[in-house]
C-alpha cells in the first residue's frame, strides 16, 4: 500500500500529512491500523490527540514544500525511527 498516494493524486497531500501525524503519535510505532475500531479505543486515541510539535513542524515544512511546487517524498518527513543501540548486558 502507498501511504503517500502517487504524485498528483487529490488524495496523495492528504494522506501524506496523515502518515506524518501518526509517525509522531506514541500509539502507532510505524505500525498499520489493522483494526477498524482501533481508532476509538482510549490507548490508541489519546497519544493520536496528544498535541505533537514535532509532527506540526514536519507537516508544515511538507506542505511549504509542496506549495513551492516542489515533488517532495513524504517519507522525508517522516518521525525518523528510534536508535537501536546493540550493547551487552550487564552482569
């Protein structure tokens, strides 16, 4: 499934601001919504209400850049995914 709609596409903006709030929500950890109802249900809604600066600032510099005419990739702008850090445990 392209999240990002092809380049043209009415629903593509939207979409692509739609993927880059929920990449900054804690309720989604870059996974799909499988269920229909998950959007209802209080684990999954509070962090998708929960006011994102980031997200705001993500999605105004996607919107700025697609106002200027510009074919941007809406994985760009993306929350980028946690550092993994492979360390040994302590003993």
């Amino acid at each position: 499934m392209n999240l990002f709609g092809n380049v043209g596409d009415i629903n593509g903006t939207a979409l692509a601001v739609h993927a880059i709030a929920d990449s900054y929500s804690g309720s989604h950890n870059y996974q799909p919504d499988t269920d229909p109802y998950l959007g209802l249900k209080a684990h999954h809604a509070i962090p998708d209400l929960t006011y994102q600066p980031d997200a705001r600032d993500a999605i105004a510099n996607y919107l700025r850049d697609r106002l200027h005419g510009r074919q941007c990739d809406g994985k760009k702008y993306l929350k980028p995914p946690p550092i993994q850090y492979n360390v040994m445990p302590l003993l």
